[in-house]
C-alpha cells in the first residue's frame, strides 16, 4: 500500500509540472530545519489488565540542501536530536521507566506544490508530499544500536506523510530566502510493528502509537 500511495504521488507532481511547463522555473538552495516526532512507541494490555505503553518522542534539527523545478521540490537532509524515552506499566505492580534516546537521520523528501504571486518578490505556495528517514545512528541510554545487533538503528526508519505551507522573498532577481512549515504524520517503524506483533502472539491486546510532527525550515535560494 506505501507503494503504491508513493507511485501516485510522484504521478501527480510530474502531472503538474508537465500541465505548466511555460512557468517552469529551475532553482537550488541550502538551509537549517528543526523538527520532531510528538508520538510514536506502542501500547498493549492483556486479560490480566496489565497495561505497557512505550512513547519515544524526539526533537533536534539539522541541514538540508533542495532542488526545485517550480511545482516539486526534492530535499536531502541531514538531522540530529534526541529526546526521552518512556516505558510505562500499570496493574498490580506499576512502574515508569525513562531513558534518554539519541538518533541521526538521513531524510530524502519529495514534495509537490503550486506558487502563487502575491507581490512582486514574493510567492507562497502549498505543499503535499513524502519524507523518508533512514536512522543510522541510535542510542538508548549507553547502548549504541548497531548494524546486526538484535535491534539495529535501520529498523526506526520510517515513511512520512507532511502537508503544509512555504513562502519565497527574493533578495534579488535570483537569490531567495525560502521559509516552510510542515506537519506530518508518520507510519509505524518495523521496531513498533515487531512489538506490536510479538505482544499479540502472547495473546494481548496491542498497537502502535501514531507518529506525528512538525518541521520547521529556512533556507537561502538560487533562482537560475
């Protein structure tokens, strides 16, 4: 199903590009983004009212360079963060754990959008599309994840769905500065998918937690 949602998307922006290719117009840029992750984690309870509820909210930021050819804009980033982890069980013996969570992300974005004019230097323009993170680097309080280890850092990677709004002011006829605020929400990592799974086999009733955020960027321009 990503798949697919992934193919149509990419359908529609080239669609729209090819419907105005008079206004076509090329530009590249570099800029900082923060962003993070409100949710995640999973939660189960079993017959014997037991309830566990992991949450592994992030924050952090990072660098990006862009692309744009008028209505798509592809993104390549680099992000930094971290946040606190937290275990949590409730029955007869309840107990909340916290431990701190430090990851590095490689982040590949591909977003649609339509400008539109509203002075002279500057345009604004929605914006629709995808975002996937690929975790190279994690760490749970000392433990750093590796490649091969029984959880490794590739299995928090995860697809995002972020829509939005941006803005362009020229500077001159080709330099732009380029703001961008994006919510999105994020489909289960294999972690979340694995646990969820794994309670469910021992007869508890289990799911993951919904992934959300935002993104908040800002970049400097080449219009050619």
């Amino acid at each position: 199903m990503t798949k697919k949602l992934c193919a149509v998307l990419v359908l529609i922006i080239f669609a729209v590009g090819g419907l105005a290719a008079a206004d076509f117009a090329f530009s590249v840029g570099t800029g900082y983004y923060l962003s993070g992750d409100f949710g995640g984690g999973f939660e189960t309870s079993s017959l014997l009212t037991m309830q566990k509820k992991m949450k592994t909210p992030y924050f952090g930021g990072g660098g990006f360079v862009f692309i744009d050819a008028t209505y798509a804009e592809l993104s390549l980033g680099f992000f930094g963060g971290g946040g606190k982890t937290e275990i949590s069980s409730s029955g007869m013996i309840g107990q909340i754990v916290r431990l701190d969570l430090s990851i590095i992300n490689l982040n590949i974005g591909l977003l649609s959008k339509y400008p539109f004019k509203v002075g002279r230097r500057i345009s604004i323009f929605p914006l629709l599309g995808i975002d996937y993170q690929v975790t190279i680097f994690a760490k749970i309080d000392n433990e750093v994840l590796l490649l091969g280890t029984a959880l490794n850092p590739i299995e928090l990677s995860a697809l995002w769905f972020k829509n939005g709004i941006g803005a362009d002011f020229g500077i001159t006829d080709h330099l732009f500065l380029r703001s961008v605020f994006l919510y999105g929400l994020r489909i289960p990592n294999k972690f979340e998918k694995d646990m969820r799974d794994l309670a469910e086999m021992s007869g508890a009733i289990a799911d993951t937690r919904l992934g959300h955020g935002l993104t908040i960027k800002i970049a400097l321009g080449y219009k050619f």
